[in-house]
C-alpha cells in the first residue's frame, strides 16, 4: 500500500493549495483568492482547510484563458 507522501500529484483525488500550487504553476496567494471564490467549483472546505479537487481543477485551468 502507498503512504500519502509517495502518491503523484496527477493520482490524487484532492490536492492541498501547495500541491495545487506546484501541479498548476500558480501562486498560493491566487489560488487562495480564486478559491474564496463564492461557488467555486473546485474546491472542498474540511472545516478551515481548503483542499482542491484536482479533476475539477484541471477543466476550471483548461477553460480559462488569464488568471
């Protein structure tokens, strides 16, 4: 069984704003504005964390063209 740390970004299900940072080439600081966002279809809130649900992620990045 694999432990959290040795999974590849591109298989996890849902990615930290770090993670979601390194895999887009986005700043933390934007992905956090962007996901403060009021009904932003890729994020999930666990209490004060917010955590980015990559497949939604990726179709939100492919159809933008300017963040």
């Amino acid at each position: 069984m694999e432990t959290y740390n040795t999974i590849p970004i591109w298989k996890k299900i849902n990615l930290t704003i770090n993670e979601a940072a390194r895999y887009s080439g986005i700043g933390r600081d934007k992905l956090y504005e962007i996901a403060k966002t009021p009904h932003c279809p890729f994020v999930l809130k666990n209490g004060s964390h917010i955590l980015i649900k990559r497949e939604k992620f990726e179709e939100y990045m492919a159809q933008i063209t300017e963040v």
